[in-house]
C-alpha cells in the first residue's frame, strides 16, 4: 500500500495517485480537447467570420468580434518548460501537454537493438502521439500512457498541471462537466456519494474515490435494492399486498379497482397517475387497463405500488 501524493488515500501498490485522483486525471485528458473546440469556436471562429452584411445594401455590418490574443495563444503552437515558469505564466495548451508527454517518455524503456543485434534498453527520446502533435494527439497519447505515468512520482506534479489547465480553460469558456448523483451507496465507504460527471466512464465516489464501471454499478444497485426489499419485508410482515388494476386516467389521476371480477369490485378509488408511473416505472400514458399490485395501509390507503 502506498498513499497518495495529493490527499491521504490509499493508492493502489506501485502508484502515486489514490483512484479518485487518477480518475480526475483521466477525465481532464478527455474533458481538454472539447474545452479546446469550445474556446475556439467561442473566441477565434466568431471573429475570423467575415461580418454578414446585405450585398450592396445600407444594412449596418456587425462589427467583428475581435480575437482575444491570449485565447490564441493558449490554443497555438509554442514552447513550455515544464521546469521553469513561462514569461506570462500561461504557456498554450498543446505545448503544455506536449511537454509532459515528453517527461513521462524519458521515464519509458525502450527496446531496441544495437547495430550488432544486441538487445538494449534505454530511454525513449521523446513521444510521438499517433495522432499528432495537436490538443487532441497529445491527450490521446497521455490517456494511454496514464497507467505509466501513475508509477512515476511525477504523477502529481501532472496532476497539478492539468487542474491549472482545466481551471483557466473552464473559466474562459464558462462550461464545466455536470456530475449526476447515484442512488445506491457506494460499495466501498457505504456512504451515498457515488456520482456519474459527464466525460467520465466511471461512475466515482466522491469521498473514497472507488470507482465503478457503469455495469458493475447496475449490478450493485440491484442488489442494494433486492437486500433493502428483502429487509422491508421482513420489517413489514403486517401489511397485505393486493393484486389492483388500473381502469382508467382521469387528467392527472389514475381509478384504481381490485383485480377481482366486474360484479365483485367496489368503487373505484382515485391516485395521482405520476406517482403510480413513478413507483412502477410504467409511463403515465400506458397505464390504463395495467395490472399492479400495492401495499393497503392502517388507513386503507394504497402504496408501495408495482407491476403484477
Ligand atoms: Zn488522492
Ligand atoms: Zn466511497
């Protein structure tokens, strides 16, 4: 067991950063190059757009936006040191990436064989990402190498680079992942901070940093949902559950009758048709004529309703 080098998790053996931080790692390289597309559409493509004024007309042309140089700095081409800090402190995006890439290569083995077939190992001299030197090529290469990198205690200090990275560029281009909480409890802690953020494959907890994929999340809040039935029931030997039938919408509401012959049923009794759908899964619309089953009450009211 090892710890992280940016929180005091646990990391898993081998590696520098606990799983919450290498899946943050891992979102940013795949948040970078849509946030990259963003600020240019946002702050270059709208400039560079000759203003659309009626040919030959007297319609007022709009004037064009002008281009903020800092923003086409951060996206062109350019140097970066990962050792010493740039003149402005804002080195663009792909150098930045491209730099690091290099540093996690110098870490990397490479085989090779000497001019007399001898088998060496040495250093890479520099990375080459297969889809080229770009935002996009350099944060496909560095997903790839991630589990490399993990290993090298200059994980944090990418770590770092990419949260002042994702940072400047969320603040300019005013759009961050959404993160969407999950229902069960986390399998790891128990505590009900699972969330899935957009971007991410896994689906994350916020407080232990285990990570789920989205398949083994379903299993596992299948299965809390089964033990928690299961704990009901057995809670709750009292109550009856009764087969109803749904006979009906009327607006908003749903007649509900025991699902007993014509001749045996009683009135029928009215429930908000949304709470019926909702505790069922079954849509508002196909309701009529489904059959249920509920829980009756102290009060005769019905509850807990699903499917027959
Ligand atoms: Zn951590
Ligand atoms: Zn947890």
């Amino acid at each position: 067991m090892s710890s992280c080098t940016v929180c005091p998790r646990t990391a898993p053996d081998g590696q520098h950063l606990c799983q919450l931080h290498a899946g943050e790692l891992r979102g940013w390289l795949a948040e970078i190059p849509a946030q990259a597309l963003l600020l240019a559409e946002e702050f270059v493509a709208r400039s560079a757009r000759p203003a659309q004024g009626r040919v030959g007309g007297t319609g007022q042309a709009v004037a064009p936006v002008p281009v903020d140089l800092r923003v086409l700095a951060l996206l062109g081409p350019g140097r970066y040191d990962p050792q010493g800090a740039d003149d402005d402190g804002q080195p663009p995006i792909a150098a930045t990436l491209g730099a690091w890439a290099g540093h996690i290569a110098y870490h990397h083995p490479a085989a090779h064989r000497d001019p007399h077939g001898i088998a060496r190992l040495q250093p890479c001299e520099q990375a080459s990402p297969r889809h080229g030197e770009s935002i996009t090529g350099w944060c496909a290469w560095l997903t790839a190498y991630l589990p490399f990198a993990l290993t090298l205690p200059l994980a944090a200090g990418l770590h770092d680079a990419l949260d002042t990275l994702v940072r400047r560029l969320r603040h300019l281009t005013h759009s961050q992942p959404q993160q969407h909480p999950r229902a069960a409890p986390c399998p790891a802690c128990d505590l009900c901070t699972l969330v899935r953020t957009d971007g991410r494959w896994y689906v994350h907890c916020l407080t232990c940093g285990h990570q789920l994929t989205p398949d083994q999340y379903d299993q596992h809040a299948a299965r809390v949902l089964k033990t928690r039935t299961a704990i009901h029931e057995r809670t709750h030997p009292m109550t009856e559950r009764v087969p109803v039938r749904v006979l009906l919408l009327f607006g908003d509401e749903a007649e509900i009758v025991a699902d007993v012959p014509a001749e045996e049923r009683a009135e029928p009794v009215r429930y908000p048709a949304a709470d019926i759908a909702a505790a069922t899964g079954v849509p508002v619309d196909q309701l009529a004529g489904q059959r249920l089953t509920a829980e009756v009450g102290a009060d005769d009211q019905l509850s807990d309703w699903r499917v027959a």
